[in-house]
C-alpha cells in the first residue's frame, strides 16, 4: 500500500512538472532565451532586443558622458547622435595592450575613418597624465587622421564609471599592473541612436562587445593552452550593417 502512495506521489510531481515547467523551457528554446540568460547574469547592461533587421542585439543607450577631446573642446553624447561608433579605454603611456589595440583600431579607421557618419571614440583611463596636449600628440604620432576619431579626457571617476557600468568594459587602477592599470582589450560598439550593439556567437550567445587584440592564455607553467583571436573582421561587417539601418 506504501509502495503504490509512493507511485502516485511520484506521479503528480511529474505531471505538475510537465504541466507547468516544461512549457516555459519550450519557450525559452524556441525564443532563444536560455544562452542569453546564462551569457549575460553578470552583465551590468540590458538586453532592449535580440530582434532588429540587422540581426544584431541591441542592448541599452549609451549614459550620457561630456568630456574634453585632444583640442580641447568639450564633447559628448550629442557629437555621436547619427552616427555609428566604436569605444575603447587605454591610455597613452601603457606598455601592453594599448599599442595593439590602437593598430587595430587604425585598421577599422582605414575602412570607415572618412565617412561623415561613423566614428570613434577613445576614453584615457589616465587623464591626470593624459591631457587634451599629450592625446593630440598620441594621434600625430600613431597617424590618425579622422576628424571623427575622438580622444577623451575628464574625471577619473566619471571615465572609470562610464567603462564599467556604462559599457560593462572592465578598468581600474593596478599599482602592480604594467602602467599602474588593468583595463580590457575589447572595442563595444555603439549604434546611430546609441544603444550598445552587438552580434550572437556560434551558440547564440550575444558577444556584447569585440576583441581588439589576440591574447592567449597560459597555465601554471608558462605553457599556452588557448587563444583567441581579434574580432575585427565580424567588427567591420557589424559597422557595416548598422551604417545601413
């Protein structure tokens, strides 16, 4: 008699599970809602849609910033509005990834740089150092020539704010870091309306934002065991698509 309390008991819980639970994983794998949902739990910005005639995600607005650019003038959210742009935090004086990271980003300049309606945006995370001077002879001396490649300085506070939480790009101050700080190697990339936009990986995943550099990871030993690679050629098909929308 205890056995067949036992079945019956089993049986409900199944047949509540299939009544209610099932049906919501259906829908989530039909709408392609479990991959974003474990992609993103750590992300500090929204998903607005994963539907848009480009195909790309379209993520939340970009937060208002004012800054000084490398001549001086104060720059912000409205310099960008109709335009489709790239951002990336470095700093002048970094020995790592920032050399890298600007040659990349020359390369995304050499195919958009002189169209009205794209640019780019570079945040120093070291404006104590890095003054609208020293960003101005960064540009002469890496040869950047689009009127529309901006470099910014301002408030640490505000730069290191508008990474983290405005972007999801991680930056901060390291005494042991090379340079004195860590910051990541990642371009976002930004629509004509400025919402924070990006493509799906293999698994459906939304990418939120594109390597700029080729980095390999090691193990304990000082022995590689992965690598992965520069996202500028999918960057600039992504560019491309957003000029169109």
């Amino acid at each position: 008699m205890k056995n067949n309390k036992s079945y019956i008991g089993i049986t409900f819980i199944i047949l509540v599970f299939g009544i209610f639970v099932v049906p919501k994983i259906i829908d989530r794998i039909s709408n392609d809602t479990i991959t974003e949902g474990n992609r993103l739990n750590k992300v500090k910005i929204g998903v607005l849609t994963t539907n848009t005639d480009s195909g790309l995600v379209k993520f939340s607005k970009v937060p208002e910033f004012n800054f000084r650019n490398q001549d001086s003038l104060e720059l912000g959210n409205s310099f960008f509005e109709g335009k489709v742009y790239v951002v990336e935090f470095f700093f002048t004086t970094c020995p790592t990834i920032c050399p890298i990271m600007t040659e990349s980003m020359l390369q995304i300049e050499d195919k958009f740089g002189d169209l009205e309606n794209f640019a780019i945006a570079s945040f120093t995370i070291n404006p104590v150092y890095d003054t609208p001077s020293i960003l101005k002879e960064y540009k002469a001396t890496h040869g950047i020539k689009s009127k529309n490649w901006q470099m910014l300085t301002g408030s640490h506070d505000d730069i290191m704010k508008l990474a983290n939480k405005g972007f999801n790009l991680y930056a901060a101050m390291e005494d042991k870091a090379p340079g004195g700080f860590e910051h990541s190697g990642m371009f976002a990339l930004v629509d004509k309306n400025g919402f924070i936009r990006s493509r799906k990986d293999e698994y459906g995943n939304p990418i939120l934002c594109y390597r700029g550099i080729t980095e390999t990871s090691k193990d304990e030993l000082g022995e590689v065991i992965g690598t992965s690679y520069h996202q500028l050629t999918e960057l600039k098909q992504d560019i491309l698509k957003l000029l169109k929308e």
